[in-house]
C-alpha cells in the first residue's frame, strides 16, 4: 500500500466544509439551504475593483515579483498608516490570501515539535497549518459565560515551556467576534517580551469593530515590533475572498528573507488579484462605512433574536461578523447535520458550523454552533425562524 | 534571539531570481538587460481568456470550491481526454499554480526524512517543496555530454531504500527541455510498481514537443495509476503564469481526500484565474499552434547560434523552452554576475540563470547556465551577439 503521510493523516477536516456534502444534497432536491456556516460575505466587492479587472490592459498574464507588486504594496503602506501602523513596503510580503501567510510564517519560525499558544476557539485553519509545519497548537480556553474574554496572564505563563515559540491571537476575533481590550494586548506583549516569543497576529476583520473600544494592533505594541507577524487578508474587508490576496508583515529582516525564500518558491502571488485588491485601497470610504453599517444592523438583529429563542444564548460580539452561540441542544455537530439531513420548514433549511471543530481540547463548546452573518436581513431573519423551529422539532423527536 | 526555523534556513533561494537585484541596478542605470533567466513566456495569452477577465459579470468575488469550480474541471476533463489521458472532475483538484500541487503532493505524501529520486538538473522549486514537508531528494545525475537522457535503471536501484517514498520527473524537462522516450518511462513504471513508489510527473510543457517522439504522459503507464500524481499549470501553455492556476490529478481516492484537507486548509484557488483558465480551454488550435510555430523557430535559431560561439555547446533540447548550454568559463554564478554587473555591450547585457541551482550535487554544472528562450527573435538575436561578446570579455580580462 501507497502511504499517506502522518500529517497528511493527521490534517483536520474543515468544520466549516465537512458538511457541505449534506447542504449539497438538501439543495439537489430543491430545498433552501440558508448558509450560516462559511465567512463568505454577501455583499459586493467595491465597484472600482471589478471595473480594475473589466479593464485589466495586458497582453500576457505575466508572474507579478514573489513579494507583490511595489505599487500594490505602497498603496497598502499607506492603508496601514491610517491605522497607526507606521510600515515600509519592504515589511510587505503579498500572499495568496491570509492562508498562505499563516502557512508561511509558521513554516519560517516553527520547528516539528516547537510549540505555539492559541485561546481556543479559534479558526480551524490555524490547527491545519500547524500540522503543515509539524508545529504543535496548545490552547487556553476562553468561555462562552465570560464572553471569551483572555484568561488570566498566568494561564499562559503554565504553559509557556521551552518548546514554546509564538503566541497566535486573532482579534477581531474569528469565531467569536471577541475584540481584545488594551489591558489584554498589554499582557500579551509583556509575555511575548518577557518570553522572547513570535506573536502571529491575525487582524483580517479591524475594520468590522461595532464597539466603541479602540483597535489595539500587534503592531501598536511597543518593544516587540521584530516579534510581531501580522496576517491580514482583503477577503473579508472588501468581501474578495475568491482574489486570494492577503499578506504577511514583519519588521524582522531575517524573517522576512526566509518568508521570501518560501514565497520565491511559489513564484508569485496572483496577477489579478492584485490589480484588485490594489483598486479597492482607493475607496473613499463610503463603501466601507456601508458595509460596517450593515452588519452592525444584522449583528443586533441576529443576537436580539438569538437570545429570544427558548435555551440558546450568544453574547454580543463587539467585531468581525460571527457569533458563537450555545444552543438547547447536546451535540451541536450531530444537530448541524439533522438540520441538513432531516429537517424542512417551508422547504427550507440552514447550514451552521458546529463549534466543536473550533475547539481543540476534546469535549469544549459541544453545544456550540458558529453563524456568521453574512446574509441579507430577510434571509438572516427566515434563517433564524428556520433555526427556531429546528430546535422545537429536534427536543421534540 | 527569535528563532527561524531549520527548514527555513535550509530554504534554498531561487537560483533563477537570486541575481535579480544586480540586474534591477543595471536596469536602474538605463541598462537593457535581456532576460534569459526566468520562464516567463512573452507570448501573448489567449484573447479569450483576457476576453473573460473583462466580461466577468460577478458583483461579489466570492470563494470558490476547495477544489475548484466544477465547470472547469469538467472542461479540463476534455482537455486531457485529447491526449489520451482519461479522468473524471474528481480526480482533478485545482491549485495556485503548479507550485502547490507539488507542495501538496509531498505534504501528503511524504513524511520528514522519507526520500524522493530526481534526475538532475531538475527545477530548482522541488527542492524548497521537498525542504517545506521536510523530505529529502536523492538525485541521479543526467549530463550534457548524452543530452541529458536518463541513467540506466541500475541507477535508481542503487538509490532505493526503505525511506524512498517517490520518483519525480519533469516531462518535458525544466531545465534541459529533454523528453522522456517510450524506453525511459516503461523502466519508470517497472521502478514504480517493483518499489511500490509515487510517480510525480510535472508535464506543464506537454504543448510543447518539437520532435516526432511521441508524449508519454505518466498517466498513460499501466498498472501504477494509483501510484502517479501529476502536477500540472496552464501558466506556460497559455502564458498565464500570473493568474497562478494549476492542478493535482489522481486516481488514489485516499490522497485526493488527503491533499483536499490541505486544499480546504487554503479555502480555495483564485477566481478570476480559474475564469480565464477555463476559457482559455475553448481555444481552438490555432493559439497554441502560433506559439508552438514560434517557440520550435526560436528553439532552432537558438541552438544554432549557442554552437557556433566559441567554446559554447548546446545539446537540441525537443520540448519545452529552456536549454542547458556550457560556456567557456569555470564558473558560470560568477560569469552571470558579472553580465549584470560588469559588462555592457552597446549598453545593454544579459541576465541568465547559472545552471548550479539546478544541481544538488555539489560542483555539478558549474560551467552551464539555463537559457530560457522568451524573447522575440530579434531579442534573442541581440542577447546572442551580447553573450559572444561578454565571452570574449570575460575571458580576456
């Protein structure tokens, strides 16, 4: 027998995806499936982006430098000084997608066996490039009864051991929608400075804050500027996760060049993409602040309406555009399927995400299902009908 | 001191960009500098394709399959079909290029120290894949001397060990533009099933045959489908290599499972890229029969002239667009160094790509240099007379 690797075996399936032969199914034979499960926004990308692609004017579709375009990266430059995060386009490496740069900044900093701290729950995706690299995830749980705040500091110190090598956080935080505070990024620098760690810091969703707390980048983190790897994406920003643009920023030179090593090797990030991405830097504004609005409206729509349902309870979340909600239900994975596999009302159905594929330690947010908010009002209002009628039908079976 | 990790500081970097900042200074100084060096083709890329990119008529650039739109692979489908090779949608699985499906091939395939047999010279990029899943690449030496055919089989028997997982070729081959023979790929397939191996077979130059010999896709060979993992790009056949689209096809139902974790790990492969790919498959002949006219006139114009330089030999190489030549010099790193930074001729010079980068074995083609013919005729012409007089130089000095 042909092997298969031993990562290859130990890749975790998508808890997101791993459904979608179900939802599949339910749709073939003419059901209405409402996708709760999947940060695939709904609403337009900017219109200067795709007239950008309307009127690409070259001949060849040519490799763009294993870095990303300059123009691009200047561009994105000047995106960040908005944000206080002061950047040379040499500290800029275009990737395809957030995804490859968690990849690769795992594979550059990561050993087999090194160690890597992570609040669960978290992105799933994390989880599958730490197998990549052989990298091991250790995660403190955060709770649905404290809002998922940040533990304690000490939780993460009694963890911290040689094997240690980064501090992974994702704020505004998939898929909780947690915001980190100032006092919390505070105390993740002074761990990341006191224990000379990597902090690989995922900020895809900074501009989908709905609360009046200020924005705490790694990148405003004083004294730990050549720790810092930040991930970003344009996907969820200007709803273009099908472009593939993301990036990776360093202030460390070394790793930077072995980023680039990795990026060389894949040759370049896409053309088109970039000719995008780099189009939708230049929206005024409105485009952004439509987009804000709207999910901040579906975000109070959804959680009133979530905690009006007999048994379920969600917190509200102050970012991105998820919720981690409990439902009256003992297994969220075996509930997600019956709804996809059994259940109708008026023909229709939803698709969640069970939390549990966010959790790492076995047994956590068993009762937990992710939504992203990614639907229209009338959908999102039909969906949560649907929801609540499953829930009668389900404790009724 | 943060920590990069082994597999990065053993990352090789790409001997075909590596000289690249000597040459944006010659350019930078008004110099014209040919490239001969990366294979990227000038050829225009199929006005169907850029037709596609400006028709496209989505609102949101949304994610698509992990594994690619449907419609497209069921277009490569037929594709492939044209060359005798036969497969359904399931078996293709589309990736960022060629590059991934490599990197995926070996994440899936092969654990850390398991090893993998590469005639050399071979594309560099295997190597920083291997490097990436921590496995190892045993080479067997081709030469120029024989045009670079394969090694008796004796060879590889002489490498095989209990951690040989794999066999990789490149057909056409990237460096040296060799096609395998009907003998040379019935002595891999014997090696494969004897030794229970993988096949990775790289045919991204399969449009590109210049002799009568007949393609011999791995896919062709019986009674190892299970064990063949092809790697394939549209970057080089339609001058594409921008839109970073390619695919990994198997018939080993438990590593296409496996590589779509991988490809699940990375939610999905570019949009617009997929768009332009797959209109570039309703080309009727004529644009691939055009560029397959002009490389096959450049090949020869080229041959032709390499070995009527002094000191210069160029075996004929029958697929592809690169060639492997020696030169009268020791040492050909520091011969195309000092093209770029030293010599002008009428102000312009020439960047090639020094053949030792596509050699594992220390010392081996230290006197060769990959040429990669994608420049117009009058271009290669120039860079010719360019190169005669950089030898005379050089040697003179």
């Amino acid at each position: 027998m042909l092997q298969i690797s031993e990562r290859g075996i130990q890749m975790p399936a998508s808890p997101i995806r791993k459904l979608a032969p179900l939802s599949d199914r339910a749709k073939a034979n003419g059901v209405k499936v409402y996708h709760l499960n999947i940060g695939q926004p709904d609403l337009p990308s900017p219109q200067v982006a795709l007239d950008a692609i309307r009127s690409i004017d070259r001949k060849t579709l040519e490799y763009s430098p294993s870095d990303g375009f300059r123009f691009f990266r200047e561009n994105l430059v000047n995106y960040y000084s908005k944000f206080d995060i002061h950047l040379a386009p040499d500290e800029i490496i275009v990737t395809a997608g957030g995804s490859e740069a968690v990849l690769y900044a795992f594979m550059a900093c990561l050993n087999p066996g090194d160690e890597i701290i992570v609040p669960e729950p978290a992105y799933a995706n994390y989880m599958a490039f730490a197998v990549s690299a052989g990298a091991v995830i250790k995660t403190i749980p955060t709770s649905i009864e404290t809002g998922f705040k940040l533990p304690e500091i000490e939780k993460f110190e009694a963890l911290i051991n040689p094997k240690t090598k980064g501090i992974l956080i994702c704020n505004p935080n998939n898929p909780t929608g947690y915001v980190y505070t100032a006092d919390e990024m505070e105390q993740i620098r002074l761990l990341v400075k006191r224990h000379n760690l990597y902090l690989f810091s995922d900020e895809v969703y900074r501009e989908f804050i709905y609360s009046d707390a200020p924005y705490i980048s790694a990148c405003h983190l004083k004294e730990i500027e050549e720790h810092v790897v930040l991930i970003d994406s344009v996907s969820k920003r200007y709803s273009e996760c099908g472009i593939r643009i993301g990036c990776l920023i360093t202030k460390n030179r070394k790793l930077h060049d072995t980023v680039m090593k990795f990026c060389q090797a894949r040759l370049s990030p896409p053309l088109v993409g970039q000719i995008a991405a780099n189009a939708s830097l230049q929206e005024n504004g409105s485009y952004m602040q439509r987009n804000f609005d709207e999910y901040r409206c579906r975000r109070d729509f959804l959680i009133d309406r979530l905690n009006k349902i007999p048994g379920v309870y969600s917190p509200q979340p102050e970012g991105a555009f998820y919720t981690l909600a409990s439902l009256p239900v003992d297994d969220a994975d075996a509930f997600c399927a019956w709804c996809l596999s059994d259940f109708r009302y008026k023909n229709q159905t939803i698709f969640m995400a069970p939390a549990s594929g966010f959790y790492v330690t076995p047994g956590l947010g068993k009762n937990e299902v992710r939504i992203a908010y990614v639907l229209n009002r009338e959908d999102l209002n039909n969906a949560l009908i649907v929801l609540e009628k499953a829930l009668e039908a389900y404790n009724e079976r």
